[in-house]
C-alpha cells in the first residue's frame, strides 16, 4: 500500500472518531461493492476537519432520521468534492461551499496558499508544490504525481 493511502486512512479513522455522525459513511462499503473513503492530499486535511466542527454540532440537533453523513470526499478538478447522503439542510449545504472554496485556493499537498496547476491533471498546489510536480514528471513519476 503506498504511503499516502496509509496516511488517509489513519485520518479517516480520526475524522470518524472525532465527528461520528458527519464522518460515519467513510469506510463503508456500497452495495456495488466500491467503498467510500478519502482521496485527497494532506494539505486538505485541516479543511476537513474545520467542516467537523462546523457541521457536526448541527447534525446533533437533527433527529438521526434527517442526518446526513458524507460518504466520499476526493479532488476532482482541483477541488474537494464531496459525497452526502441525505442532506437537506442549508446550513450544512453552506458549510461544505464554504470548504469548497478554501480548497479552491489552496494547496492539497502541503495546506499553504495555492493555485490552479494543470499539468495534464488539474490540482491546486502552491508553488512550491507545483514545481516538485514538473520534477516528478520529468524523472517519469506519475503525470498526474498524486
């Protein structure tokens, strides 16, 4: 298993302990046999966190029928995307833009301010980042240098 996958899934495990009713999905097998999970970099973990602390507070209140919890959460087109089941509530629907914004300005490898790089597969990446990225590809790592 690569590094990276290891590091996920030991913050996965944090994220489900520390916010149980937000994270409770993450982990769980669907009936097409794929299983939710995290699949975004480091960087982005602060970001996951602090939508902890903004939603679950409000899923406590709802009755457990009306909850929601997120059942993936990955980068797509150099943003967090996330996966709900059973949201209907607007303030956790404004809570997720909000992160969805952040994630938009910064970078998913180390957290500091970022930028749109494309370089075949769109990331945000400071710029730091972004030039260990060319470095990569160059020495034939993966073009995507996830």
């Amino acid at each position: 298993m690569r590094e990276e996958y290891k590091v996920s899934r030991s913050f996965e495990k944090l994220l489900k302990a520390r916010f149980p009713i937000l994270y409770n999905g993450l982990g769980v097998v669907w009936r097409d046999g794929g299983i939710g999970h995290l699949e975004v970099g480091v960087g982005w973990y602060g970001l996951l966190y602090e939508l902890g602390l903004r939603i679950e507070p409000e899923l406590e209140m709802m009755p457990k029928k009306e909850r929601g919890s997120l059942v993936q959460i990955k980068e797509k087109f150099a943003r967090l995307t996330f996966y709900f089941v059973r949201n209907k509530n607007e303030k956790i629907d404004n809570a997720i833009s909000e992160i969805v914004k952040i994630s938009l300005e910064t970078c998913e490898w180390c957290g500091k301010k970022g930028k749109l790089s494309d370089l075949g597969w769109m990331k945000t990446l400071c710029d730091e980042c972004h030039e260990k990225r060319i470095e990569e590809q160059k020495r034939g790592g993966s073009w995507i240098a996830d």
